[in-house]
C-alpha cells in the first residue's frame, strides 16, 4: 500500500515528517518498504492479509490519529438524498434497475446512476493517483480509483446506456459463458464465477474486472455506478482460477468492509460535483437481503494483563479502542467492545488484546514468563524419534535433505501401487507440483541427480517426512546412496557403494533404537532392480524396503544408468510399532572380560544369513554379546547345495566373569537349535 503524504495530511495533522511517521508506524506493527522524497512523498507499507482495513488512506490514517492521539477528519460525503427532490416530494424516475440474484457471492449491492461529462480530472486528483502507483484515465474512471485508496472501497462505472434493459443483475456465471474484459482478453467463465449482468449478457466479472462492452469511453453521458461487498473466498477462486490479479480483487479477497457500500457512493457523489464531473440521478440503490449485526467481544482486564504480563489502566484501554473505531461499552469486571465492520481481523478477545498491546507500545511491557492456563500436553514421540534418526544418519555420513511434498505426477507413478494414482493436488501451482507424493524417494533420487550434473559423485542423503497414499498420510525415513562407499583417505582406492552398504545403514538405524534382530527377505518392487531387493523386517513386523534403484528410472530422472544408486525407505510408522525405542544412551565399558567361541555349520545354499542369526539369538543366553559371520565356504567338502558359515559368538556378563562350561553349554545349545530350526551339521 503507496500512502501519499500529503494524502494522509488531509485526514490526520500528523506532526512529523514522513521518514518519522514510518519509523513510528512501524513500531505499531506495520513494515515498512521504504521512504520515497518525491513532489508529493510517499511511505511504502507491506498490509498483512488480516489487515485489509489498512488498504486504504483512512485505515492508515486512523491507526496515526491513534498514535498521536488526534482527531480523524473523514473525507466529505455527498447527501444520502437530493435534497431538493425531496423538500418537492417529486418522484424519481426509475434509471437503473438492481437485480440481486446471488446473495451468498455478493451480500451487499449499491448503485447508482449519474449524468457525467467526460474529460480530465484535476492536476491534484491526477497527481496523487500517480503518487499512489494508478494511472489517471478520465475524470469518471480516476474518482473511482480514488475513492478504492482512500476510504478502501473498490468501484466500477458502467456505460448506462450500453447495458441492455439498463438493469444489473447479479448471478453466477453460466459454464462457458464468454467475457472481453477491460484488458482485451476474451475469457471463459464457470458456474462458480461471480458475474454483473445486463439483461442480456455479463458486463464485469464481480469484485475483479469490468467488461469491455460497457466500458467508460468519450461519448458517455450517464453511468451506473457499482458499489458493492463480495464474498472473499469467492474472488480469491476467481482471480486464482482466471490468474488475473487486480486492485478491486486484492481488498475483496481479505474480506472488505460489508457497511462500505453506500458510503462508497456517496463519497464518489462527492468528488464528482467537487470536480464538476456528474451529478446523480434516480434513486440511489442498497440491496442488503441479510443485514449483520455487529459482533460483540468481551474484554477482561485480567486477560489483558495475563497475555501482555502488565496492568493497563482502563483509560488506556478505553481510548486506544475507541480512537481505532471500536465501541467501548462498560461491564461488571470487563468491558463489551463492538467490533467495526472493517476490522474483520478481530474476532475474539486476544484480538483486541494485541491492540491494546501494540498502541500502548510492546516496548513498555516488562519482561515476564507466561503463564499456563492449562497444563501442557507430554511431548511428542516423533520429536525424539527424528532426532535421533538424524543424529545416527549424520554420524554415519549422511547429510539431511529437504524435498517437497509435492512432485509431478510421472515421477510419483513409479513408486505407487498397482493400480493405484497418486494423490492429485485440486490446484497445482504447476504440473511440477501435481500430486502429493506417495514415497520420499523421487525428491532424494533429484536431489541426487542435482548434486552428480554439478561435480559431486559420491552423496549420501537422507530424508524424514510425509508421503502420502489413498489411505492417508504416513511418517518415512529414506536413504539415498551414490559414489564410493568411502572418501578416498580411508584408503587406497575408493569402492563402490553395493547392497550391503544402504542395509548396513538401515541396520545401524534401527539398532539405534534398539531393533537388533532385524531380518532382509529377498523381495521385488518395481522400482528397484530384481535380485537387489529386499525387504526389511524386525519379528513380524516389516520396516520398509532396500535396493538398488532401477537404471532406466534413475536415467529418467537425469542420472547416468551405468552408475548405481541405493535406497531404503522405513516406515516410520512402523518402525515404533515394532516396538522401537530410542535407545542411544550412554554406558560404561564392560568390567569383565568376554568369552568366544568361533563355530561352523553347514546349512542350505538358500538359507539367508539373517535366519542364521534369528534362530541363534533366540536360542542363547541374555549373556550372547554379539554374533558376526567371518567366512563363508562352498566346493570341496562341502555338499552341492549346501555351503558352510562360519560365525564367532561373544559372550560377556555385565555383572561377573563368565566361565568356560557357561559359554560352551551356551554354544552347544545355539548348535542344537540350528540343527532343529535349519538342519545345520557342525564341521
């Protein structure tokens, strides 16, 4: 909002100049753009969304008379009536004729018809619309403007005698219905457009542009002039869906003021006979089917002084609200407040704290703790849970990676189920940004391709957040993996990731939080390659999925098919179901010392690894420390399909020194259950 100085000046003695006023304002909430020394000055402000009052002169105005403490002079309005008319009791003869047909999209209508001369509106009109950012047209068109910056009222003047039936209706529009707007551009309108009308056809789209047809031009001699309220929702789906953003759709969109109207039309009235540009004629129309009382708010001082931490005095409050146009009425320990129409920011009682707060000067409130009202809620699980995720991701080489949630189509469609679409988005800002995203893959597997087109092979990432299926939303953790499996400092010759880097790292994920007996079963998904698939799994439980993503996907996603990327996406869900726990504590180092005992099976050539370790730590003691495969062997010896594992037991007590029979009955008992689960035979 451009707020021309010497604008406000007319409506506020302010005292100081406008480098001093922006600083003043802007301790009251409002930012500040900047400071332009022109011929006629002008402060930039950026308005907040909640605060469309202040789109205008006025409500700029007001908040400085507030500061300061000083009278507001309203601008002039014209006589609700002709009052010559009226002292004759002539009649008026019906000019214009209203037709309200879609209350719910437009509320409120006012109209009214008037005999103009066209021509140039006066030097200091003309200056301050450009001061103001608009460009002066005609007389007719740049009182509208005007009045819109200052009193924050959007208007529009048809050509009366170019609408057909000189009637306004206002409806919805038809499917397909076609309008020329001002800007030239023929556009098609939907059931869910409001249109004005004349007894034929669409003459404006309602809150956002006028029609072409019955536009302003030289030859006109009567216009009917539109002052009305609409429905912000319904002018912020118009203008999105038409992509055409104006200064009438920027104030009804936040939500204008419903009791603005008929002031609107007068104030025009005003300026018209001001500048010798039209004077009315007819009746002056207001169809308002459904009136709205004001709303009425309680206002505790005792709720004043827990939010803001200080006792305000009531005088204080008394005139802060009713220099902002509130009306303060007193009650049993609170006050009643009356909210004006044009603060549609203020809706209940924090809301005129915060104005109580910001005009009595947030930097005279002392410094104190808030207090409860009531008591907090326990912490959130998935707070903990993620930051333990990224505290074992990042010391394992990984780098946190933040993708959006929302991705094109083709790219989601990989990862969906059979059958199955992605969840579309109802309004995407592009077809980039069409679907929500049923798996955290596609953004790391971009961000991967990102990172290898600038120099950097080798990228670890991982990512924690929302993927989203038919069923709902669900919590993942992904990993992504390209390059060497380590920096080349570590040695020789770097090597390049495989499959058992990306499950080492699931793995250490989830003994982090405690889920050590974790099992891969071979699997098949169709976006990773087959025989380098597998599903993760801990009990019955399963966790996610790891692999080796497939070439021609990874291609399609602008990486190179001959360099592999490894993935793995946990559940999250999952992951705590399974009873995961965080388990990253701190803990002395073992007193006693260990036993082990290196043991050899032969087993089938089928039988994963995994199934080994299950069975045999469901069989030992609690006093097993670790179980680690060091050789595996088939040929000579060794049946055909068969194959000998070899794997060493640590025992260790955290209490005493274990003896020699303990750790041997142990391990008989560990080779008894092999034989039994697997059909093992000792070498």
């Amino acid at each position: 909002m451009r707020l021309v100085y010497p604008w406000l000046c007319d409506l506020v003695r302010v005292p100081g100049d406008p480098d001093s006023i922006a600083a003043e304002m802007g301790l009251r909430g409002f930012e500040v753009a900047g400071v332009e020394h022109g011929r006629l000055p002008v402060i930039d402000f950026e308005i907040t969304a909640n605060r469309p009052d202040c789109l205008s002169h006025v409500g700029l105005a007001r908040e400085a008379a507030t500061i300061w403490g000083l009278p507001l002079h309203m601008p002039e309005l014209a006589p609700a009536s002709d009052d010559s008319r009226a002292a004759s009791r002539e009649p008026r003869a019906a000019v214009l004729e209203v037709d309200l047909q879609d209350a719910d999209g437009c509320p409120r209508y006012a109209a009214q018809a008037f005999e103009v001369t066209i021509g140039s509106s006066p030097a200091w009109l003309r200056d301050r619309l450009e001061a103001a950012g608009l460009r002066p047209i005609n007389n007719i068109v740049d009182v509208t403007n005007y009045v819109m910056l200052e009193i924050g009222q959007p208007m529009h003047a048809f050509d009366l005698d170019r609408l057909a039936g000189q009637r306004l209706v206002i409806r919805r529009a038809r499917a397909g219905e076609p309008l020329r707007t001002l800007d030239g551009v023929e556009r098609t309108l939907d059931a869910e457009t409001v249109v004005i009308a004349d007894a034929e056809r669409p003459c404006a789209i309602g809150g956002v542009m006028g029609g072409l047809d019955s536009e302003i031009g030289a030859s006109t001699t009567r216009i009917a002039l539109e002052s009305a309220y609409f429905k912000p929702t319904a002018i912020r789906r118009t203008s999105r869906r038409l992509a055409l953003k104006t200064e009438a759709s920027a104030r009804f969109e936040r939500g204008g003021d419903i009791e603005a109207p008929p002031a609107g039309i007068r104030r025009a009235a005003a300026l018209f006979a001001q500048i010798a540009a039209g004077r009315p004629i007819g009746d002056a129309i207001d169809v308002y089917p459904a009136p709205r009382p004001p709303l009425e708010v309680r206002l505790r001082a005792s709720r004043i002084e827990r939010v803001l931490g200080a006792s305000i005095g009531a005088a204080d409050v008394r005139r802060i609200l009713t220099a902002l146009g509130f009306i303060v009425a007193d009650a049993a320990d609170a006050w009643l407040v009356k909210v004006p129409s044009y603060r549609v920011d203020v809706m209940r009682e924090d809301d005129l704290v915060e104005e109580v707060g910001r005009h009595y000067g947030f930097g005279r409130l002392p410094m104190t703790f808030p207090v409860l009202d009531a008591p907090q809620a326990p912490p959130d699980p998935r707070v903990a849970r993620d930051r333990t995720v990224r505290q074992v991701l990042t010391a394992a080489g990984f780098s946190e990676s933040m993708t959006f949630a929302f991705i094109e189509r083709q790219a989601a469609l990989p990862f969906c189920d059979a059958g199955v679409e992605p969840a579309a988005i109802a309004n995407p800002l592009s077809e980039k940004f069409a679907v929500l995203r049923p798996s955290l893959m596609p953004g790391l597997i971009d961000s991967c391709a990102h990172n290898r087109r600038r120099g950097r092979k080798d990228v670890r990432l991982f990512e924690i957040g929302s993927r989203f299926t038919p069923s709902g939303e669900g919590r993942a953790i992904a990993l992504a993996w390209c390059g060497a499996s380590n920096e080349p400092h570590w040695s020789a010759a770097a090597r390049p990731v495989d499959f058992f880097d990306v499950k080492g790292a699931a793995e250490l994920l989830c003994g982090a939080f405690g889920l050590v007996a974790t099992e891969c079963v071979t699997a098949e998904r169709p976006y990773l390659l087959p025989g380098r698939t597998a599903r993760l799994r801990a009990g019955a439980d399963w966790l996610g999925e790891l692999g080796q993503l497939l070439p021609a996907l990874a291609e399609s996603r602008g990486f190179p098919a001959d360099e592999p990327i490894y993935v793995a996406e946990i559940d999250a869900d999952r992951f705590v179901a399974a009873g995961a726990t965080d388990a990253l504590r701190a803990a002395t180092l073992p007193r006693f010392p260990s036993i082990v005992r290196d043991v050899s099976i032969v087993v089938d050539e089928a039988l994963p690894a995994a199934a080994v370790r299950g069975t045999i730590r469901s069989a030992a003691p609690p006093t097993l420390a670790s179980v680690v495969e060091f050789d595996r062997y088939q040929g000579k010896g060794v049946p055909d399909g068969r194959v000998s594992l070899s794997l060493r037991l640590t025992f260790r007590a955290p209490d005493r020194t274990l003896t020699d029979d303990e750790a041997q009955s142990a391990t008989e008992h560990i080779v008894e259950a092999l034989g039994r689960e697997h059909d093992a035979e000792r070498r």
